[in-house]
C-alpha cells in the first residue's frame, strides 16, 4: 500500500487514463475489478450518455472509480452535480484551472488531482489546493503541450517544488515503466494507450492492430503552432496534417467514425509513443497483473544492484 492506494481505495497505483468516448463503463469497470481505478471521461461532451456511464458503474463494480472533468469543456455544473449525487470520491481534472471548481468538490469530501504537463501548470494547481498532481509527459498520446517536456524530467522537476501524490503518465505501459517513474518521485501510474489495446477496450479491431503494430517511432507531435497540439499515430490523414504544419479541431470531427468504425483515416488516432512496447491485446484483468509482476520484479533486482562509493 501507498499514499494513492489509501487515498483511492484501490489494490494497485495504476489509474486508467480518461480517454474521449473510450474511457466509459465497460473499460473503466474492467480496471477497478483488476484492482486499478477506472476513470469515466466526460471530454467527448456527450453530457447524457456520461452520466449514464457514471450511473452504470453501480452495477459493474463494488470497488472505486473516479471521473474526469475537462473544465475548459463544461457547458455547465450538471456533471459535477452527478458526481456529486453518485457519491464518487476522486476527481481528475484537466483543461484548464481547477480553481474554478475545486472548492465544491472539495466540500463534497471529493480528492482532487489536476492533470499538468509543466511545472507553472503545476505550481499553479498546487496554489489552487488540489489533493494530487498527474504529470503528463509528452511521451503520452492526445492533446499535449507544444513545449516536449520528457515524462522523467517532469516528475523530478515537479518534486523538488512540492510533497503531493504524483500520478505519472504518457509511455507507461508495464512494470518497468512503473519502476521508473517511481523511482523519478512519482506514487502511481495512469496508462491510456495500454488500456486502449486491451480486449475490454470499446475501439474497433483496427485500432487495435495499428497500436499492436506499431513501433516507438510510429507517432507524430502535430499542430505545435497552435490548438489543439496532439500526439497521434502515422497514418495517411496525418502525413498530411504533419507536412502542412496545422491543424484545426475539425480535423478530430470524425474521431468516432475512426474509434468504432475502424477508419484509420477519418481522424487523427490519438496514441503515445508507448506503441512500441505493445505487442498484443490482452484483457485488463492481464496487463494489470503482468505490470504489478514486472514491477516488484524489478524493485527486487534493483534492491540487489547497489554499489560502493
């Protein structure tokens, strides 16, 4: 047990990233039975549908699970309203300040952690009275920041300022990964692409095998002169967004077409450039018992490698 397990009611410091349409009740529910912590997303800004998958977790799952809300992308306090009433206990939020809403959560008895790629974005979440941080490096797919910060370097840059959870994220993928960011200062991990390969993940099979397929160089940074910048595989769609330099969120107007009807092409398909180390789907209930394995492995080796000085 560490601080984030006790603080989240979860056997294991592995947290599901709260992807667009993806991360809902089927995903999220998979997680937190493996005894990690699913998250719901509500990023896609089907308002309804959300709450429903909010509301569904009930009946999928006796252990914790969290929400994410995308503050910037709220129309309104509705969805903070449902989680309120549903009782969920953890919060990530993203996209702007979380100031803005900190203080209802906090009255709600609820843990907040705010998602920041920087240690300004950080510092300022801190001052804001978050209960956690999760460090986005820019290893990670989706939207990111335009200055590429390494996930490692974040995490220790971040630690020299502050004492609170660090839940690291962007490249994580396995036991090793989360050897390593535990060893940078982090307390947990929070994986995406890993969890959007697995057989619970909702994404058709050809987004599957593109990630499965992949290799570590297999990703671009796109739109870095202006909004959104993401991370996203090389496809043919995005070739072209890569050599004309920009992009507009219209680009991302197809992304369900892409997410379940398999279209490679009709949107850029979000993913970190963890790709590389994913070599096939595996049920959730798996990767997260393989990467606990690989990681008491690996803090077992390293207690076994110390040096004189």
């Amino acid at each position: 047990m560490n601080r984030i397990t006790e603080m989240l009611g979860c056997k294991y410091p592995i947290i599901q990233s709260p992807m667009g349409w993806i991360a809902r009740s089927q995903l999220a529910s998979a997680v937190s039975n493996a005894g990690g912590f699913g998250i719901i997303e509500t990023s896609s800004g089907e308002v309804d549908q959300c709450k429903d998958e909010i509301r569904k977790m009930a009946s999928l799952t006796n252990s914790p699970f969290g929400v994410n809300l995308p503050i910037l992308f709220l129309s309104d306090e509705s969805m903070l309203e449902v989680v309120i009433e549903e009782n969920v206990k953890f919060v990530t939020t993203s996209a702007g300040d979380p100031a803005k809403y900190i203080h209802k959560l906090k009255e709600a008895d609820i843990k907040v952690f705010h998602a920041v790629p920087s240690l300004a974005g950080a510092l300022k979440a801190v001052d804001a009275g978050v209960d956690g941080l999760v460090v986005e490096g820019t290893e990670g797919g989706g939207f990111k920041s335009p200055e590429e910060v390494g996930l490692h370097v974040l995490i220790q840059s971040i630690r020299k300022h502050t004492d609170l959870p660090i839940v690291a994220a962007g490249g994580i993928v396995d036991g090793i990964g989360m050897a390593a960011a535990l060893a940078a200062g982090a307390d947990g991990i929070q994986m995406g692409t890993r969890f959007v390969s697995s057989l619970e993940s909702p994404v058709h099979e050809n987004f599957k095998g593109a990630i499965v397929n992949g290799s570590e160089q297999g990703t671009y940074i796109l739109n870095k002169k202006a909004k959104p910048c993401i991370r996203a595989l090389k496809t043919e769609l995005t070739d072209k967004i890569y050599e004309e330099g920009l992009m507009d969120m219209s680009a991302l107007s197809g992304i369900k077409d892409l997410y379940f009807g398999g279209d490679m092409n009709a949107a850029p398909a979000l993913a970190g450039q963890s790709i590389g180390l994913i070599n096939e789907v595996l049920p959730v209930e798996q990767i997260i018992k393989q990467t606990m394995q690989e990681f008491n492995s690996v803090c077992d080796s390293l207690s076994n490698s110390k040096f004189e000085i």
